[in-house]
C-alpha cells in the first residue's frame, strides 16, 4: 500500500473517488462491503463481501489472485486502491469464502470430549463469537474442577447452559449481516437503527447482547431474581475497608457473601466475606465464573437450602 494512501494522523486509507476508510471500521456500500485493518509490524488485511445479483455468476476456480481482489475492491467501492503483492516470501493468504459463515454444532459434549469456542460455533460476527468462546472455556473450566472434586453432574449443565447462548448469538449475527446487505431498503434500517442507537436504553440493550452480560442460566422458576445472573459489582463494606465485588471474584472460587449483619453463614469449603452493601439482598453465593448460584433476601436465610446449592454446584 502507497504511503501516500494513508492519513499519518487518523491511520486511514485515502481512496480517490471514495474518501477515507478508516482502519478496523468495515465500510458498507450499496454494492458491498470493505474493510482495512493495518495490523502492526506485519502487512495490512484487506477484504471484500459482495451480495450476487440475480443473473449473474461470479464463481472463480482455482487459488484466489491479487487481480481478483482487486476487481473486487473496484465494485464495492466504486474506485481503485493499489494493492500490491506482501513483501517476503510469505506464505501469503488469499481466500475467497462463498455463502454465510454463522454455524452452531449439533451437540456440545460426547461422553469425555467437549466442544469450546470455535469447535462450538462460527459466527459471522466474528468479535462476538470471541466473547461467547471465552465464556465458553470459562463455564467449562471451573465445572471440570468442581467434577475433580466429586460434583461429576456439573457437567451435564455445560452445554445446558452454553447452547442456548450460541444460539441467541446467531440471532444477532444474522442481523449484523442484515444491516450490512445492499439495497435502498437496507440503507433506511441503517439511518432508522442509528437513530435508535442515540438512545441509552438501546446501547444499553445491545452492548449486553455483544458482552453475554444479558445472559440467565436456567435456575427455576421460583428462584431469586439475581440467581443465574452474573453478580452485580457492589461495594462491600468489610471490617478491613470497603472492596468491589469484582476485586474478590478474581480468585475464580466459589464465594459466599454474608450481608445479614449477624454473620452466621458457611459452607463447608466455600470462602466466606462478611460485609454490608447497598442492597436489598441479605446473601449471594457465586460460583467461580461470577454467576449467581443462589441468593436470599431473608434476614435469616436458611442454611440447609444453601448447602443443597453448593454442594450441588462444588461437590
């Protein structure tokens, strides 16, 4: 890529006839998209995704060429940009992918064999797909600790509870490449979603969809409205000094948060903090991956119900 393509002070690309593209930040068109990503020390990618029109038959054969970028380049943009061979000798990607890229495995376990991450699922959201997969591997991990320590029917919640994550994944992968398809049509739902977007409650709703911070593990319907939930970042107010939730969650143990005042509950094996926090619950147990395995708003809360939990989820 010329040197003289490129804005020193924003990274951007500088396309003749087009405008800037800015790097990392894909460019949609009505007649497809592109995307520039100068990746330090190493050459830039660049990529295309065209939509065929009926009628017509793109499919090549044989390895993909610079030729064939380029052309496709010239369509999506309307303009040339001077993409030349990689310095070195490589090896040298070049590919050409045909149809959608958003798959999900039938099953996620095979007796001792489990799927994570991307032997799970693909998604044509690919950041997305990068946050489910980590919290795949994180769900996954601990589980297999707590069946090393006798809790064997842990196991069994994996995929139970990591499937159906996958799946409302897709939901929001098939809508990303909605947005991104051509036609007038397409090009009104962006404006009237970025509208959208100017509301905080929206950002609010779709920034958790792409977190995975929206999502409830099944917990039964009588159970407390923060069980299955990751646990809030509260302020616990302890006899050592006040510590965020999420200073204390880093360990990756199950952990027992006693906010009745009168300090009397324990798990065997469980770590237990004792503190005061603004709010109305009295009791959290988490588990290692910050989820909330049970809670209690009693004053009192009942002892034998939270080691049922516990030892079912630790053993």
């Amino acid at each position: 890529m010329p040197s003289d393509w490129l804005d020193p002070a924003t990274g951007a690309l500088i396309v003749p006839g087009h405008g800037p593209v800015r790097p990392f930040l894909p460019v949609r068109t009505d007649r497809g998209g592109f995307s520039y990503a100068p990746l330090p020390g190493r050459p830039p990618l660049v990529s295309t995704t065209e939509w065929a029109e009926p009628g017509t038959d793109r499919s090549e054969t044989g390895p993909m060429s610079l030729d064939e970028l380029r052309a496709g380049v010239r369509r999506v943009l309307g303009a040339d940009v001077p993409l030349g061979p990689p310095p070195g000798s490589g090896p040298h990607v070049l590919r050409r992918l045909d149809g959608g890229n958003t798959r999900v495995a039938e099953r996620y376990r095979d007796g001792r064999v489990f799927l994570v991450g991307d032997a799970a699922h693909v998604f044509a959201a690919g950041g997305t797909g990068l946050d489910v997969g980590l919290q795949d591997a994180v769900n996954l991990g601990w589980k297999l600790a707590a069946a090393v320590n006798g809790a064997v029917d842990v196991l069994d919640t994996y995929e139970a509870e990591r499937r159906p994550v996958a799946d409302r994944t897709i939901t929001y992968s098939q809508a990303q490449s909605a947005l991104l398809s051509p036609g007038e049509d397409v090009t009104g739902l962006r404006r009237l979603f970025g509208e959208l977007l100017a509301q905080p409650g929206v950002v609010r709703v779709v920034a958790d969809l792409i977190a995975g911070a929206d999502v409830r593990y099944p917990v039964g319907d009588d159970a407390h409205p923060l069980a299955g939930l990751p646990a809030p970042d509260l302020d616990l107010r302890t006899s050592a000094g006040t510590v965020r939730l999420a200073e204390l969650v880093r360990t990756a143990r199950p952990l027992l948060i006693d906010l009745t005042g009168s300090g009397g509950l324990r798990v065997d094996g469980v770590e237990v903090v004792r503190a005061e926090a603004d709010t109305d619950a009295t009791a959290l147990l988490l588990r290692p991956d910050s989820y909330v395995a049970w809670a209690s708003n009693d004053a009192r809360p009942y002892p034998d119900e939270l080691r049922h939990v516990a030892a079912r989820w630790f053993g």
